[in-house]
C-alpha cells in the first residue's frame, strides 16, 4: 500500500511517533460517551489506537480521497463508519443523537472553525481531544490578562475546562510543519446556560476583541448607543475579562438597550 502524498492545501502533516500517538488517544477521558468523532483521520494513526479502545464507537472524517482509500484497505472495519466529506460541513446529529467526544491531529489552517462548530454544539460534544498549533493552544488555555487571550479563549471556557497538556515538536511529523504542536483537552462544564442572553454574549465578546486596543466602552459603542459610562468593566480592555467579566458586561448591554 503506498502512502499518502501529504497536501499543504489540506494541512496535511502526518505524526510519526507511535508513543505520542497512543498518548493523545490515552488523553481522551470518553466518559459516558459511546461515539467518539475524529477529525481528519489522515493514515490512521491516531485511528488504529481508537479502534482498540472497547466501549467506544470511532467515527472517522475525512475530506482527503487519497486517505479515505488508504484508510479502507489499512483497516477494513472502517467500511461502514468512516464518512468521507468535510467536517465543517457536517451535521453532528446525523452521526448520532447522544453526547460524542471529538478528537484529532487537527488540520492547522482550519482550527479555529473546528473550534466554532465545536461551541455551536456545545450541547453534544461533550470531550474534545486534539493536537493544534502551539500557539492556538496556549492561546485557548490561557487566563484572562494575558496578551494570547481572545475570542475563542473566552468562548471555550465559558463551556468547557481546557488543559494544555504537553507539547510536540516539528521532527515528529512528516513533512514537518513550521511550528510546534501543543495537545489540549477540553471537557464540557457544567454551564448549560450562562447567566446572560447568550447570542448578545458572542457579539459582545467578538466586537471588544475586535478592537482589542481600545477600552470597552469604545469598542462596545457599536452594540449599544446609549451605556452608563461609569461601570468599572467599560475602562478595562478585552483581554482583562474573565468570562463572568463578560456576562456581567453582557447584562449591562442588555439592559442599556431596554
Ligand atoms: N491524523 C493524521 C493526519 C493529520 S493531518 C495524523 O496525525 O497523521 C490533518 C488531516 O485532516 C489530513 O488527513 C487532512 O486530509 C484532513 N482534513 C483537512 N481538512 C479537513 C476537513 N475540512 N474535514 C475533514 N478532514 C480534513
């Protein structure tokens, strides 16, 4: 069987290290979950270790025709469970109706959408396991006051307690990418519903980090005409906002707009 040609367009960057390999499945915790998702199976290598797994049903995607052929004649017991297409165009709910983990060695240049499907279905995905950029990594783990806190720092934990756990160097991939990798777990908390309107949270969230060098009361000028000016958190930048930061900035938007 010959291998994969790796495809830049596709991020395409194959992991060599079995040891590290079988460390990124062993992080999935797959508790209470049957259906694992993952994302971007390539060869197979995190999928050979997901199929040893008992209790769990792995449902790979993959958008590449070249692997998805590979992967048929590798491990014939994918036959009917792996789903050639391309995940962000997937419909979780017709994998299944229950809570599913997702896990991968992401593909790089489309991280963060998988991240925004992920907080869009934050009702079902219970567990994401997966391997990203270093710098996105940290950057989705990090505490508020840092300079790497953004957009989607404030919107995964709002949902979900994220551990940065270890990190992968370039040599271990073939080709290798130009950055070093970082493996992050995220597992759901138990916010069902944040204490504020939820959609005016994601617009107030994106439209401060938006103009992040300005204070909020500026860059929140946009959402609302009409703020009272005095309240503590509109002097502060974005990246000072803790999550109950931004709920509490949500429902004083909210209230200015009544
Ligand atoms: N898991 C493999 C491959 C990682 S490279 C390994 O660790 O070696 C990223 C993989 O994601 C590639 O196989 C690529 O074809 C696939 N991919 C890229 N875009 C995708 C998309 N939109 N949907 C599903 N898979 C995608």
């Amino acid at each position: 069987m010959s291998l994969v040609r790796a495809k830049k367009s596709l991020g395409q960057h194959f992991l060599k290290d079995q040891n590290i390999a079988r460390k990124i499945v062993d992080s999935l915790k797959a508790e209470n979950i049957s259906t694992v998702i993952e994302i971007g199976p390539g060869m197979g290598v995190l999928t050979q270790y997901l199929l040893q797994r008992e209790n769990i049903t792995t449902i790979p995607v993959e958008i590449d025709q070249e692997s998805v052929a590979y992967l048929y004649a590798a491990y014939p017991q994918l036959k009917n469970s792996l789903v050639q297409g391309d995940f962000l165009e997937l419909d979780l709910k017709t994998i299944s109706s229950e809570k599913m983990a997702v896990i991968g060695n992401f593909p790089y240049n489309i991280s963060s959408q998988i991240f925004f499907r992920v907080i869009e279905n934050r009702s079902q995905v219970e567990e994401v396991v997966c391997m990203i950029q270093k710098e996105v990594a940290q950057r989705i783990a990090c505490k508020p006051g840092t300079k790497e806190y953004g957009i989607l720092s404030v919107l995964l934990q709002a949902y979900y307690d994220i551990d940065y756990l270890f990190t992968v160097h370039e040599n271990v991939f073939s080709p290798p990418p130009k950055v070093k990798s970082g493996v992050i777990r995220l597992v759901r908390n138990t916010t069902e519903h944040l204490d504020c309107d939820e959609s005016l949270f994601f617009r107030v969230v994106k439209a401060t980090f938006n103009q992040r060098r300005k204070v909020i009361s500026n860059s929140i000028k946009g959402l609302t005409p009409d703020i009272n000016r005095d309240h503590p958190l509109l002097s502060k930048r974005p990246e000072q906002l803790s999550v109950t930061d931004f709920v509490e900035l949500t429902n004083l938007v909210s209230s200015s707009l009544k």
